[in-house]
C-alpha cells in the first residue's frame, strides 16, 4: 500500500504542478477532482477481481500506478512536452484509480482466506 500513490498526498505534489505547468488554482481544482472521482470508483477492480487472481488484479493496478503518477512526473520535470489539461486529467485519473486495484487485491485476499477458514 505504500507505493499505492495514496491520493491524499496530492496536496504535497500539486503546488509544483501548478508552478511548472503554469496552471491556475481552477484547473488544479479540476485535476482535484478528476483525482477524487477515480479515487472513488472501483467498479472495474472489483468486477476484474471476480474472474481473475488477485495478483493479476495487483499487476493491472501497479501498472496502471506506475504509467499514471510517472507520465505525471515527466510533465513536471518537464521530461515531456506540456500536456493539455485533459491529459493531466487522464494521467490522474490512471494514477487514483490504481489505489482502487491495490485495496481490492489485498481485500478479497483477506476476506477469501477468512472464508476458508470459517469454512474448515
């Protein structure tokens, strides 16, 4: 979980985007809720979840962490061209939504081998 890219630290990170992308505190705000939209919705890694191992479930959500908060770090380091804010927004939302991937495949580990072992 600690390299889940808690979303609750963008308040640590978003000043240094705002300075080096040049935005505004409106469209950090968008970006705030682009994060806290995905941050939320886990739809997708508990239906993934349901046909799949959960470290397959833990795989898609390390990568999909990795490619989120790196494509993230390229903009600001300035590793890459400036991207348009939708594509901030989309890079955002990869990087929160993988927390979603990470907490479902460490909960349905638990509550499956609680199952077993109510079951014996």
């Amino acid at each position: 979980m600690t390299g889940a890219g808690a979303t609750y630290l963008f308040g640590v990170y978003s000043k240094h985007i705002k300075a080096t992308l040049g935005y505004d505190q409106s469209t950090l705000n968008l970006l705030r809720t682009c994060k806290d939209l995905e941050a939320n919705v886990g739809v997708l890694s508990g239906l993934l979840a349901e046909v799949t191992p959960a470290w397959f479930v833990l795989l898609i959500g390390s990568a999909m962490n990795f490619a989120g908060y790196f494509l993230i770090w390229l903009a600001v380091c300035g590793k890459i061209p400036k991207p348009k804010v939708w594509q901030m927004c989309l890079y955002i939302c990869v990087g929160a939504n993988s927390q979603k991937f990470a907490n479902t495949g460490a909960l349905v580990t638990c509550v499956k081998a609680e199952e077993s072992c109510l079951d014996s």
